[in-house]
C-alpha cells in the first residue's frame, strides 16, 4: 500500500473506510481478508456487506483472501453489522470471527471493512495494531488447504433474540404506526419485517433504489426534514432514521420534532433502568450530559468510554453495566449483545411508549433540555488533524480543564466541548453541549474559529 492511499484511507477500531475505488480497492480488500483469516484464532468466519454498489465486489475479494488462508467462510449476504456480532456471540458455539463490508453512515462513494473478533466484537486497538502490523509486514500465511464457501440466513433468529429481551405484548397492544427512513440501507431489506412482527403498521421512505442513497445517510436532524414531514403526514406514533448497516438510530417525534441520536440512547437508559433492572450505565465521552441526569435519579452510576463502539463494550463489561451506548444512536443492551444496535434501539424505545402509556413528544419533554451541537472540520489527511489538535492542547492547557483521553474534552460549569479526529473520515469533529442552545452554539464557535486559525 502507498503511502498516498495509506493516508486516504480511515483507519480506527471502528475499522477500514476509503473512496472506492480510488482508495479502497478490490486488491486491499483482498489482503485485508488473508491477513485477517491469519490474524485471527477462530476457523469460521461470518461475512456480509450494507446495500452499497460496490458491497458484493468488495466481499467476494474479501471472501477470496479469507478462503486462501483457510478458514471456512459463511456468507449472509446483505445483512446489518449488528447482527454478525450477534451470530457470534450468540448464536454460535464453536468460536467465529467476521467480516462487514460497510462504510455504515459515511456518503455512497465510500465503502470499509468492520473485522469482528471471536467475542462478537470489533477488534479493539491492541488487536487492531496486531492486525495492521502483520498487513504492513505481509505476514499472511497461505494455506495449502482453502477453507469452504457457504451460505445462511440469520435473521429470523436475529430478531427472535431481540424480541425475547423485551415485553413484545406490551408493543403489539399498542398497534403503532411507525415512520421509517432506511435511506436505501439495510433497513430496506429487514426493518418492515423487525417492526410488522411486533405489531406495528410501518412506513419505509427511502428503500430504493438500494444502496443509491437519497440524503446524506448520517442520521443527523439537518438529514431528516422528510421523515419529519412525513411522520405528520401519516399521523404515526414515531419516527425513525437507521443508517446504512443499521447500527445507529436517530427517532422522530409525532409531532415532527426531532429530538435525534442523542435522545435514543437516553431512553434507552431510562428503560432499562425503570422497568428491567438497576445497574452502572457507561456512554462514551462524547454523548450528553442528561444520561447523568436520567441515570441519577434512577439510581444508578454512569462510567464514560473513548469514542468508539469497541471501547464502550469493554468498559460495560468491566463495570458490569446493564445499558450503554454511543451519543450517536448506537444502543448497546447485553442482554441482547454487546454490540450497538438500531433494531434494539426501535424495540427498546417502543416497549417504554407502550408500559409508560404515553407518547414520544411527551416523554421527551419532561427530561432536562440540553442542547448539542454537532460540526466537521475537513482536514488534508490524519496526521494533519493530528498536528491540529496536539497545537490546540498545548494552548489550551493552562486554561481549561480538559480531559485528553480522546482528543480533547474542555469541561466548563455550563457545558463542554468535544474535539477529535474523526476515525471513519478526514475531519476533525467539534461537539458542544449546554442547557443553553446560545451558549452551545458560542462554545462551537469559538472553536471551530479556534482550530481554523
């Protein structure tokens, strides 16, 4: 690999994204999935891609470099990332690894791969490091015997698992209708199907052509105007926004108001703790202080992570946590898997409508407001970002108080910032958040403002 692609590509426990083909070709792919079959310990591997144009000729270069280093490989098609890892977790007992090809909520042109290890997890960074030292060095071991192709389907025991974590009566009672943007992803394929069986009439906007995506498939408000029309329009009980591989979940309020990602993990929390069971909660650094203030007044301890979903994981299972997640909708609930998950989230935030009886805008508005603002700051490649931020640290040191386990975290009495690069594209990403929607939108400023110059 040159040194330009090198850059290009985006390189996190969250996996390999790049420009395809540009960037991410067939040839890496390839090498990444005999390296990978090397790597890893377990004989089988799992392997599926999202809807995009170039997923099926991007798993079958994987498929091939799997095949070479002798594992046997299971194909399950077009599939959601949540559900390899719970394949694996869950559903196997002989050890599996997997394999996603997605570039989950970056725009069409990209594609990656996401590595699962025999814990049904993402490698976490000392795996990742390994991994990526045996791929620089070219370290693959060839078998003299190919491993074998198969094929299966997933999805019935998926769900199944799913709906046994949660008061499936409770939600068929209801009957309700329910608004779904599944921007031409995975959803398309499986989302009608996940809700339909619990009861509810459901709308899908957005489900073809696949993989030609019809917005910016990052659930972010500026990206659901249409759901939010369209959920009025209909009259539905909610709304909800699913991203291309279906791990992360954004949801819509009847009256069209979108509270967004944030808000997802929130309920989340509040379920579990109010009618399943008492326990720690752990969030990464980046998601909203209200998680504090809903699991206080429940009891219970919150623990923050680093970004990434890997790192949320290994701190739920350190503390013994009952719930987590990332801020940007991406609900981890262990009784399901470990792993986050957008058909949890819709499951788990149907179930709280149906036992509190009440609807969505009503529960939003009775917890503490927050406000968080959320930007991208396009940089030339990594070590710029890099660059920016250790310029920015040293700075800033001396006057505020900051928590540098990930980028760096300014904390003030009325809110705090959030800066670091980003591990799925070239930006550097800005968070802030206060119970003051000015004040948030100052602090962005001011840096944003700050890393410009």
């Amino acid at each position: 690999m040159n040194d330009k692609i090198k850059n290009e590509l985006q390189i996190s426990v969250a996996g390999i994204r790049g420009i395809y083909p540009e960037y991410l070709t067939s040839e890496i792919v390839f090498n990444f999935g005999i390296i990978f079959g090397s790597f890893i310990k377990a004989n089988e591997v799992f392997i599926c891609s999202d809807t995009r144009i170039s997923g099926q000729s991007l798993k079958d270069s994987a498929i091939t470099g799997l095949l070479c280093s002798g594992k046997d490989v299971i194909d399950i098609g077009i599939a959601a990332t949540p559900e390899i890892g719970y394949i694996i977790e869950k559903a196997r007992r002989e050890a599996s690894a997997g394999i996603v090809i997605t570039a989950s909520h970056n725009p069409a042109e990209y594609n990656g791969i996401k590595f699962f290890s025999e814990k049904g997890t993402f490698l976490n960074a000392e795996e990742m490091g390994r991994m990526l030292d045996m791929y620089y060095k070219r370290a693959a071991v060839v078998s003299q015997e190919p491993g074998l192709l198969s094929f299966d389907d997933y999805t019935e025991r998926y769900f199944n698992c799913i709906y046994n974590t949660v008061n499936i009566d409770a939600i068929r009672k209801k009957k309700f209708k329910v608004v779904v943007d599944v921007c031409q992803g995975v959803g398309a394929l499986k989302t009608e199907e996940f809700l339909g069986e619990m009861g509810c009439e459901v709308v899908l906007i957005n489900r073809d052509p696949l993989g030609v995506f019809s917005h910016n498939p990052e659930p972010l408000p500026e990206n659901l105007k249409e759901i939010s029309e369209r959920v009025v329009k209909e009259r539905a009980d909610i709304g909800f926004a699913q991203d291309p591989d279906c791990d992360r979940l954004a949801l819509i309020c009847e009256n069209g108001a979108i509270p967004g990602e944030e808000a997802v993990v929130v309920l989340a929390v509040r379920n579990i703790l109010e009618y399943h069971k008492k326990g720690n909660v752990v969030v990464n650094l980046s998601t909203t202080m209200l998680v504090e203030d809903v699991a206080k007044s429940l009891g219970a301890l919150v623990y923050r992570a680093k970004i990434g979903e890997v790192n949320v994981v290994e701190k739920m299972k350190e503390t013994g946590a009952v719930i987590g997640g990332e801020g940007n909708g991406g609900v981890i609930f262990p009784e399901a898997h470990y792993g986050r998950d957008s058909f949890v989230g819709m499951a788990l935030i149907l179930e709280y409508l149906a036992l509190r009886d009440t609807s969505i805008s009503v529960v939003i508005n009775e917890m503490p407001k927050y406000f968080i603002l959320k930007e991208k700051i396009t940089v030339s490649d990594k070590h710029k970002a890099g660059e920016i931020l250790n310029t920015l640290e040293k700075t800033l040191k001396e006057k505020e108080q900051m928590n540098t386990e990930d980028g760096i975290k300014i904390i003030r009495a009325d809110g705090w910032i959030h800066i670091r690069p980003s591990g799925t594209e070239p930006v550097i990403r800005v968070y802030a958040e206060a119970k003051s929607k000015d004040i948030a939108r100052q602090y962005l400023s001011e840096f944003i403002s700050l890393i410009s110059s």
